[in-house]
C-alpha cells in the first residue's frame, strides 16, 4: 500500500492500462462516420461527380489518420507534462510506431466492419456494446498480467538500485 501511494509498480501499471484503453472511442467514431456516409448514399453521389473508388477510400483513410495522429500527439504530450510515467519512462518513438500500427488497425477494421451496417443507430448500438464488453473482458483477464511482480519493469529495477 505504502508503495502505491508513492507511485510505485501499481500506478505505473494502472497508469499503462488506462492510457490504453483510453484509445477506444477513435473506433466507434470511424465506423459510425462510414455508416452514415453508407446509410446517406454520399459515395454514390460522389460517384456521380467524378469520384472514383480509390480515391474517395485513399482521402477518408488520410482524412482519419491525420484526425489520430493529432490526437495522439495532444494525448501525448498532455500525458508527458502533467508527469504520467506511461510517457515519460517509454521512448516516444516506439509509443509513435505502436499508436501508428494501433490506429491503422482501427482504420481497417472499421472499414471491413462498415460493410455489415447498413443503419448509423444499429452500428453505433453493436460497437458500443462490442468496446464495453472487450474492455470488461479485457480488464478481467489482463488484470493478472498488469499486477504480475514477477515480471521484471523499470520501476522494480529502479527500487532495486536504492
């Protein structure tokens, strides 16, 4: 308890889990967005201007990427100045590859998902119950990992030096 308090090995762990999980919203909103542009037939109408396949997939690709990557960087930076040891202890660029492989994850996914909907309520009702339960799910059987203290980490080596 007295470690905990201090800020040791548990709140860097519960730190870890929280900045992660709090990624999930960017999902709902990509596959919610694509639904709604599916259920308002604004593909079509693009078509019928002159837009092809490719291009209007390449431009809502890089339209959700941008819109990530500047989360990211703001979620990052907020959590390095306010002191998060999530950020401080981890280099910045494997945090950027693995945010950037996370979200082009998302991307994809959403676009194959996007293909089952056809109404922007049923979608949005499904994902939210989908993200609610894997997060449960998630917290239940990676809970165990995250308080493992056999499992060597920066903060264990750390004490061990004092």
């Amino acid at each position: 308890m007295a470690e905990e308090r201090r800020g040791g090995r548990g709140s860097h762990q519960r730190q870890a889990v929280w900045c992660l999980s709090s990624n999930g919203p960017s999902y709902e909103v990509i596959l919610t967005s694509l639904v709604y542009e599916k259920q308002q037939k604004l593909r079509i109408m693009m078509k019928m201007h002159g837009l092809g396949d490719d291009p209007y997939w390449m431009i809502t690709y890089a339209y959700f990427l941008v819109i990530y990557l500047a989360y990211m960087l703001c979620f990052v930076l907020f959590g390095s100045v306010i002191g998060l040891k999530f950020f401080t202890l981890n280099d910045y660029n494997i945090q950027f590859v693995f945010y950037f492989i996370y979200i082009n994850l998302q991307i994809s996914l959403a676009f194959l998902v996007a293909s089952i909907f056809a109404n922007v309520k049923t979608a949005a009702v499904v994902e939210y119950i989908i993200v609610f339960e894997s997060e449960l799910l998630g917290g239940f059987l990676f809970q165990f990992f995250v308080e493992d203290t056999s499992f060597p980490s920066i903060q264990s080596q750390d004490d061990e030096l004092e």
